[in-house]
C-alpha cells in the first residue's frame, strides 16, 4: 500500500512551510477527494430541499440544478474506489450508496409535485 507523498515541514525560519499533498485535494479537481464527492452531495440536498419547500412541496424546475450537482458528487465519489476490495473500498462503497439514496430524493423532490394521482388532488 503506497502512502501519500509528503514534504517535509519545519517551523524554522529559514524554510518553506510545505503541507501534505492530501490537504489540497479538495481544491484540485485532477485529484480524487472523497470529501468532495461527500460535500456535493449533501450541499445539493440541502439545496434541493430548500427549493421544493418540503413538506408544502411545490413543483419547482431549478432542483435539476441539486440534482446535478449530486451527480457530479456521485462521480467525484466513484472516483475513488478501489479495484480489489479492502476497508477502504467499503467504506467507499457505503459513502456511494448514501449518494444513491440523496439522487432518489431529489428526484423524488423533482417529480413528487407533478404526480396529482398519488394525492387524488383536483
């Protein structure tokens, strides 16, 4: 199992502070960041669940918008597993399906409002 490349780091004076490379993968779309994936997910929830005003839910188109969003943090997720199967890729493999179940409910947001036969409404 390879580790991380790091630099080294010294509070001296004369040198550079230099961080691990982990810290900015964030920030670095080239790299695969689980927490990425895991914060555009769950920032589009929270996106998709303010604009359909659940529980009054109302049909409102901008929750493509979350929905795709969540899409690319499913992705960005996928990214990361593994080839053979350890901790890791379990671990991964849960985060996807918490992705699964926040892509269900924005579609359920999307389409619920638009459904008049599941609330026999006139």
């Amino acid at each position: 199992m390879r580790s991380l490349p790091y630099r080294q780091f010294s509070y001296t004076q004369g040198e550079v502070r230099r961080y691990p490379l982990s810290l900015f993968a964030l920030f670095q779309p080239r790299l695969k960041s689980l927490l990425r994936g895991s914060l555009l997910s769950l920032l589009s929830f929270t996106a998709g669940f303010l604009l359909s005003g659940f529980p009054n839910s109302h049909p409102s188109p901008w929750i493509v918008l979350p929905l795709l969003t969540a899409s690319w943090g499913t992705y960005e997720t996928l990214r990361c597993m593994k080839r053979r199967w350890d901790w890791y890729h379990g671990g991964v493999l849960l985060l996807v399906y918490t992705d699964l179940m926040v892509l269900m409910m924005l579609l359920l947001f999307l389409l619920y409002p638009y459904a008049h036969w599941l609330t026999r409404a006139t």
